[in-house]
C-alpha cells in the first residue's frame, strides 16, 4: 500500500471515530498565516457541510496554557497547520471522551493516542517542508471523507505556496486538479492568482490579527469577500511602512550579533499588529546584503496577552523567529549544524514552546532575548564538541 493511500483510509476512519465520539461544538484551532488560514477555511466548509458547529480560534503561537484551556473548553478539537509539535501537552489535557485531530505540517513530536490522532504525512514518509503543506493535509482529510472537496483545491494551492520548493504530494494535488479540469493552465481562485491571495492571507492574518484578519481570511478563501481585499489592503500599507522603518533601524546598528546569531528587538514599529509580522520580516531580512550569511537570525517581538475569540494569556511572551540564511542553510542541509528548529527546541526552558522547520521557527519565551540567544550559544557550542 501506498503511504498516500494509508494516510487517506486513516484519514477518513479518524473522522468516522470523531462523529461517533458525539461532538456538539468544535475547537477549529489554526495557525495566524496563509497556510493556517487556508487550511482552516477547507476544514469549516468540511465541518459546516457536515453538520457540524465550529469555533474558530487563530493562534500565534500554541502556548501551553492555551493547550490547557482549550481542552477545558472543548471536548473535540481540529488543529490546522499547528499542534504536531505539541502532541505531548496536548494529550497530557485532552479529555478521554472527546476526540483531537491534528492536520499539520510541523516537524512532530509524540505519538497519537486513542484520542488524540496526529494526522501529519510527515509521519507517512513525506517532509513537510516541501512535499505537503498543513492546507494540503487539510484537504486530503476532507476529500477522503468527501471527493466533492476537491473543489477546495485551489485554496490548499495557496497554503502551499509559502514552500520553498514544491514536493510529491503537492505535484499530485496540482496534477489531479488539472485532471479533474478544475484548475487550467493559469491557477486562479475567486478572481485572484495563488501568488495574489497567498499574500493577502499573509497579510490579514499576521497584520490584521487584532482585527478580524484571519476570520476575513477565511471569508475571501470560501466567499471572495471584497470587504476582506479592502482591508488587507490597508493593512499592507501600515506593514510596508513598519518593514522599511525597521530596516533603516538595523542598517543604522540595530542589529547585534554573538559567535553564530544575528538578532534585533522590534522597538515598536510593529505595534498593534500580530507577532507573525516578525517572522515575515525576518525572512525578507535574510535575503539583505548587509546580513552576515552564515549567522542565524533571530528577530524578537513582544506578544500582547489578548487572543481574539479566546481570551487573555496567564502571562507576558517575546515571539523569537529564526531563519537561516542562504549559506547557512547549506551547513544545516549538510548537518554540519544544527537546524533553527532544533535550536530553538534545545534551548527552550519550562513554559516557553517551540516550533517549525529546518530553515524558519519561532518560539515563545519568557526570557529576554540576549538570555535566550546566550541559551542558544551554548546550545550550539554543545553541539560543536559532539
């Protein structure tokens, strides 16, 4: 048997056990980006069609006291382009007569439990840095219960678009939409390129997180709300500004650096807006000039305690993104050092979270950010006497 067609047989018996579990309401918990966006978009129109009530909550990072809540709340929970990572606290507070799906691309840790089931294809063979995105497991779990998603093909194309390179299982997404004739040479969804509303999800979700973003997100994905065009719009302004102030402050010295890391604070350009803009910048940053190309880079931001639709956090968080730049990435691809997921995973201490891939993640901490990057340092040192 195919690992593919595994992965859709166990797919489609993980939501025959779900209904059977008696669900009334559904925690639908997906990532701020447009991945996490797209992704919950396919899964709602799923649950809607089904018959089933959900509550959507968007979340920048799966704190652990989040984790703990939302288990409190609800007896059955999605997760959507997050929650593989975190499979060990989420069964620790998972109750017993409900059930958790996990569809994700994340590097992940832990195994699934009877009722806690990680439906990650990294777990099938696949890389989820390439061959999958966390929209395209999405849709492949609502097509093995329902062929007619592949309607929604499109939207998982959007997901995907933020891979780097595109792999197995997105070459065979793409190639059966062509096949089914629902996408043609030129792929377009509600009017717009997969380029033109990858970057709007980006935008509502990260920039317009206070704001009603990533629900927009999903209205333009399912509904091609205008409304949601103009406001990702006008928020792309105010991003704009903030990334060039941000700039001219690390050219002017903002920038300090240790033996293998790069790493700046946003002093407030970023403010009222979500903590993924960091990682955005972050990303746009390692492809600058004046960046040192075989240093890591590590962009800090200050996280409000307010989740939208969910409510306040116990306790203050510093987002921490990394990525790698280009020549950096070479060492990591070769395992000459260690992966920024890895890093940031080894460093971390008691209630701080981290996640992501080789190239690009984040973290929550509690720490400053020179105590952290000293946390890292040694963390690298370590691993250079190994």
């Amino acid at each position: 048997m195919e690992p593919l067609e595994k992965f859709l047989i166990d797919a489609k018996t993980a939501w025959e056990k779900f209904k059977k579990s008696g669900p009334t309401e559904v925690g639908l918990v997906f990532h701020d980006d447009a991945d996490g966006i797209s992704s919950a978009a396919i899964v709602f129109s799923f649950l809607e069609k089904e018959g089933y009530n959900a509550r959507l909550i968007c979340l920048e990072k799966l704190y652990r006291e989040v984790v703990t809540k939302l288990h409190e709340r609800f007896t059955h929970v999605i997760y959507c382009d997050l929650g593989s990572p975190h499979l060990e606290e989420i069964t620790k507070v998972a109750p017993r007569d409900g059930l958790t799906l996990v569809l994700d691309h994340h590097d992940p840790l832990g195994t699934s439990t009877e009722y806690v089931l990680d439906l990650n294809l990294e777990r099938y063979g696949y890389r989820g840095e390439s061959d999958f995105s966390g929209s395209i497991c999405s849709l492949l779990f609502a097509i093995s219960n329902d062929p007619s998603f592949w309607r929604l093909g499109p939207i998982a194309l959007v997901g995907a678009a933020e891979l780097p390179k595109k792999g197995k299982i997105c070459d065979f997404v793409l190639s059966e939409l062509r096949r089914r004739k629902l996408v043609g040479k030129k792929i377009e969804w509600m009017g717009f390129t997969i380029p033109r509303l990858f970057s709007l999800l980006q935008v509502l979700g990260s920039v317009g997180y206070y704001v009603g973003g990533p629900e927009a997100g999903i209205s333009l994905c399912l509904k091609g709300d205008e409304k949601a065009v103009g406001l990702a719009e006008e928020l792309e302004v105010k991003r704009k500004l903030a990334n060039r102030e941000l700039l001219s402050y690390l050219r002017s010295g903002g920038m300090e650096e240790t033996e293998h890391i790069q790493y700046f604070e946003d002093p407030g350009y970023f403010n009222e807006m979500g903590s993924k803009v960091i990682g955005t910048f972050c990303s746009y940053l390692s492809y600058q000039k004046f960046v040192a190309p075989m240093k890591y880079i590590f962009g800090f931001m200050r996280t409000k305690r307010m989740i939208p639709n969910f409510g306040l956090l116990d306790r203050d968080y510093v987002k921490v993104s990394a990525r790698a730049p280009s020549r950096l990435k070479k060492l990591i691809e070769n395992s000459i050092t260690l992966s920024c997921v890895e890093l940031l995973r080894e460093a971390i201490i008691e209630d701080e979270v981290a996640d992501g891939h080789e190239f690009a993640a984040s973290a929550a901490i509690i720490r400053s950010p020179r105590e952290f990057v000293e946390s890292c340092e040694k963390v690298l040192e370590k691993s250079k006497r190994k």
